[in-house]
C-alpha cells in the first residue's frame, strides 16, 4: 500500500482542523473554517466559494499542512 500522505494534501472536508465557526453561520447555514495556526488557510471559511457563494459542504482542496481525521 503507497503512503498518500507524502504526495497529496489531506482534502478539508477530510482534515481534522476543521471545524464550526459559530460567529460566521448563519440560519440554515453552518460556517466551517480552519482551525490550524501554522496553515496558510487559518480562519478561512472551507464552505465558502471563490466568488462568497455559500456552500452547504467543505469543498477546499486542502493544504500540505493537514492531518487526516481520526475515525
């Protein structure tokens, strides 16, 4: 089995610095932003488009700096 973890980032919606911002959620929206201080994505909105658009799932790619979630 190749180890991925060397050559691909972790997606976002699979890292475990993930989680819900409850200051930017809305009604019938929940905000998830980055959680890890040493990624250039910290405090970025994860279901947020590139034009504000907001999106019901994580749909960043993902950076090298992220841990798979423990299952």
């Amino acid at each position: 089995m190749r180890n991925t973890r060397c050559t691909q980032h972790i997606r976002c919606s699979r890292c475990r610095y993930k989680q819900h911002d409850p200051t930017a959620s809305q009604p019938g929206w929940r905000a998830i932003e980055c959680g890890n201080p040493c990624s250039d994505c910290y405090k970025a909105l994860l279901n947020v488009s590139p034009t504000g658009d907001m999106q019901s799932r994580v749909t960043w790619r993902g950076c090298p700096l992220g841990r798979e979630a423990r299952m």
